[in-house]
C-alpha cells in the first residue's frame, strides 16, 4: 500500500443523502487527503466489506448481517 489512506465508501447513491454524504468525504479528502477512494455503490456488495483491504470503510448500510 501506499502512504495515502485507503477508505472503502459503500453508499445508495440514488438517494440524495448519500450523494451529500459523498460531497463531503470529497470535500474533507481535498483538505486532508489526499486519500485513495474505493466506491461500491448500491446492490449486493461483491465480497464482504472484513474482506476489503483499506484502511477504513465509510458505508451506509441497514443490514445488520452486513453490519
């Protein structure tokens, strides 16, 4: 990995209240990034978020499974 952090981000971009929550991960990125950013959008998530490699996840999630 790289010096930068690595932040996973799993939101329902559909929903404005993600794609405001997206503007401001953006925006505090800028000021302390710069930080590498992985996106899963909505649906199904390909693989368990344990099994992401980053440094921090940032999800939205209702599931308490997924949780």
């Amino acid at each position: 990995m790289s010096g930068e952090p690595v932040i996973g981000i799993h939101l329902d971009f559909s929903t404005n209240y993600s794609r405001d929550v997206f503007h401001g991960i953006s925006s505090f990125s800028r000021l302390g990034g710069p930080w590498q950013i992985h996106i899963s959008g909505r649906g199904p998530l390909a693989e368990p978020m344990s099994e992401w490699i980053c440094d921090g996840i940032i999800a939205h999630v209702t599931d308490p499974e997924v949780a």
